[in-house]
C-alpha cells in the first residue's frame, strides 16, 4: 500500500499505511505539548524552549533555535502541517507534503540546524551526549536513545555527522515501510 496511496485532495486516513501513521502519530504527541491533540505553532516553540534549556544554548545557538522553528510554523511549504486543527487534518497534510522537495528541504533544513545548534561546541560531529541533549529536549525515553544513535551512525565511528541526523529524521517521517528501524522519535505508539 505504501506510496501507491492516492494523493487526491481527498486522502482519507484509513488509506494511509500504518506503520507510517504510528510513526507520525509518535511525532505529534511528541510535539504536543500542550496535549490538544496536534502539535501546533505553540508547542513547537516549548519544544525550542526545552532544546535551549536542555542544551544550556546562549546567543547565537539560542537565536537559530528559536528561528528555525518559528520559520517551520510560519513560512513555505510546511506551514500547514502546524496550523491543522485537528489530528486527523494533521496526518494528511504530512502524507500530502512528505514527498514535496520544498518540505522536504525545510525538513532537512531543521534538522541540520538543530544539529548545528546542539553541536556548536564540538567538531562537527554529534556524540552520544549531544544526542542526549536532544533526546532529553524532546522528553523521549532515555531507554531507546543508544538504539536510536547507533541506526544513525551509519559507519559505526561513534559520531553521528549532520548529514546522518538530518537525513534519519526525514527518512522517519517520510518511510513507509513497515520493516524500518528507524526510531527518531523513539518507540512508535500503538494505533
């Protein structure tokens, strides 16, 4: 079922693949801070705010925290995904742009500067207590963070670089195969 899911204006989400929805329904209730049921403009900023306070970021590392996500929220492509109003409206405006080239630059683009951010200090590369700064700024279970870390560090040096964090939270979002091990976000929820 995977991408031969029709991407008509009318998507209904009991087309969409489920290993898929589980995945994205682990990112919303990741994002959803404020636990409306969709990770809205609001919540992206706590996450911003946890990520600073978690990784002690001043100046310009605070600065491009803050902006990268406002941007997300507020400019291109992917500023739908955070206005939806509901769950539901949510999963389909991602399945609608997981493939879009825009969104999905935007979408490397966060990443590689959430990387830049937490990283500032180092040479480049992400160690497992960087990691664990992003980690414990998005509150996920420190059980599944090593896991998660040694999926990314694709040549097995102990470091992760920004191409490898970047690319494994797009491929986490737009994969639908239901055999991945990608965990970005930690363990999927049940749906």
């Amino acid at each position: 079922m995977a991408d031969s899911v029709n991407i008509s204006s009318n998507i209904q989400i009991r087309q969409l693949p489920l290993t898929w929805m589980r995945k994205i329904i682990t990112a919303i209730q990741c994002f959803d801070k404020d636990k409306d049921g969709v990770a809205g403009p609001e919540d992206h900023m706590v996450v911003a705010d946890n990520l600073v306070r978690e990784g002690n970021l001043t100046g310009e590392a605070r600065d491009d925290m803050y902006r990268v996500f406002k941007d997300y929220c507020d400019l291109g492509a992917s500023q739908d995904i955070p206005s939806s109003i509901s769950l539901a409206d949510q999963l389909v405006s991602i399945w609608k742009c997981k493939d879009n080239p825009e969104t999905i630059e935007i979408w490397l683009n966060i990443f590689s500067k959430i990387f830049e951010c937490l990283c500032m200090d180092s040479s480049g590369f992400m160690t497992f207590d960087n990691y664990m700064i992003f980690w414990n700024g998005m509150s996920l279970d420190k059980r599944f963070a090593r896991m998660q870390f040694d999926y990314m560090d694709t040549n097995g040096d102990g470091l992760i670089s920004q191409e490898e964090f970047a690319n494994a939270s797009v491929e986490f979002t737009r994969n639908t195969d239901e055999t991945t091990l990608n965990r970005f976000l930690g363990p999927l929820i049940n749906y």
